[in-house]
C-alpha cells in the first residue's frame, strides 16, 4: 500500500537505503556511515572503492601500494616482476633479494644447481656444501654415500659402527642379533638373554617367575612380589 511504503523510508537519510538483511538503513557503495549521516568515501587516485565494512573503504589498483591516504606505485627493481597479488615484487628465477630493494644473481658453483624455488643453490650428488663451493664426500671402507644434507654424508653399512670417520665391523656375541643402533653397541641379545660386560647371559628364573615384556628381565608372578633375586608372598 502507497501510504505503507512512504512510512518505511522515513528516517532514512541521504545516500542511504533499507537494509537488506536486517531492519533499518545502510548506507549505498561509496559512502561510510558516520553518526546518523552516510558521508562520501573520498578514493584517491589509482584505487577502487571496496565492499568491505572496515578499513578505508578503498583498496589500491594493482601494481599500487598503500601509503598513507595514498595509492603509490610500486617500483620494481631490475631483474623482478610484480607478484601476482599485485601487492610486491619478487625476483626472477635465478635472483634473490638482497633486503635493500635489488634482485643480485644468485652465483651457483661447480657441481651446483639452482633450487626449486630459484633463489639459493644446492650441491649435486655425491658433493656436499662447503663455504661457497661444493665439495666432493668421500666415503670410509664399509661406507656408503647418503642423500642427506645433515651428518657426514655417509653411513656405515649393515654390520659396521662409525668410530670417528672409519666403519668398524660390530662383533656380536652369542645369543644376540645385529640392530644397526648405534647408541647400544649395533646389537641386543635375543629374548631370555641379559647383556652383561659384551655378552649375553642366560637369565635365571627363581620359581614364581616369568620373562617380563621385554624379555631381558623378570617378574614375579602374581601375586608374589620381588625381594632380591626371589619371589616372596607379601
């Protein structure tokens, strides 16, 4: 109805309209809400007006950056393109930014190659980084070459221990087995064997006992308890 309509806009002000989503007014695109006014969003040069509620209300064309109030054009160096965003630069494959605004040429050595990313250099295999160069690793006998990038380059084979830059064959006693760990001599002995000055000793079950999970000690069976070497009621 006519009448209806006319009282719905009132008390909406200029440059304004209903909401769309909720009961009262919003202001149009182009303008800010300020007390109860909409005022004019002022969009400086080489910038658009945004949809977003926040901010400024305008965002700088592409290949502009913010300074201030202002959209100013963003210089990009030699040797750079403008990303994709449009909001930087970034150096050209083969070139890196050295923090002060300048592309520098990445210098890849003999026995080098340019990264993934293009802007650092990494050694071929079997050469390992030294300094600015590569340097060729050389592996002890009973070694082979790695592909890592950390340690020496090199890893003892199976049934060998590193001692300082030489493999060493692992002597394992009776009753183990070869693990490859370093940190417990390169072996272990079997299950129902205890390691005992290089050698593995069969370990003696008192009665009410039994080989515990892992197999290198004993437990007393409930519901003993352990009271030295034997199994006790408490």
């Amino acid at each position: 109805m006519p009448g209806q309509g006319a009282l719905a806009q009132s008390g909406i002000p200029d440059n304004a309209q209903a909401s769309s989503y909720a009961e009262g007014w919003e202001c149009k695109r182009g303008f800010r809400k300020k007390d109860e006014n909409c005022l004019a969003i002022t969009v400086p040069e080489n910038a658009y007006l945004s949809r977003q509620s926040y901010g400024q209300g305008w965002k700088c064309n592409r290949g502009f950056q913010e300074t201030g109030l202002l959209c100013k054009a963003i210089v990009i160096p030699e040797n750079a393109y403008l990303e994709a965003f449009g909001r930087g630069w970034r150096c050209d494959r083969g070139f890196r930014n050295n923090n002060s605004g300048v592309c520098e040429a990445v210098h890849v050595p003999k026995n080098a190659f340019l990264t993934r990313q293009g802007n650092a250099w990494e050694c071929e295999f079997p050469f390992r980084k030294a300094g600015d160069g590569c340097q060729m690793i050389s592996a002890p006998p009973n070694a082979f070459l790695t592909y890592s990038s950390y340690g020496k380059g090199w890893e003892c084979r199976r049934g060998f221990i590193q001692t300082g830059n030489s493999c060493h064959a692992i002597k394992v006693p009776d009753y183990a087995y070869l693990t490859g760990d370093y940190f417990d001599g390169g072996w272990k002995c079997k299950r129902g064997y205890q390691a005992k000055e290089g050698l593995c000793l069969p370990i003696i079950l008192p009665p009410n006992a039994h080989l515990g999970y892992f197999g290198t000690d004993w437990e007393c069976d409930r519901p003993f308890e352990k009271n030295g070497e034997t199994c006790v009621m408490p």
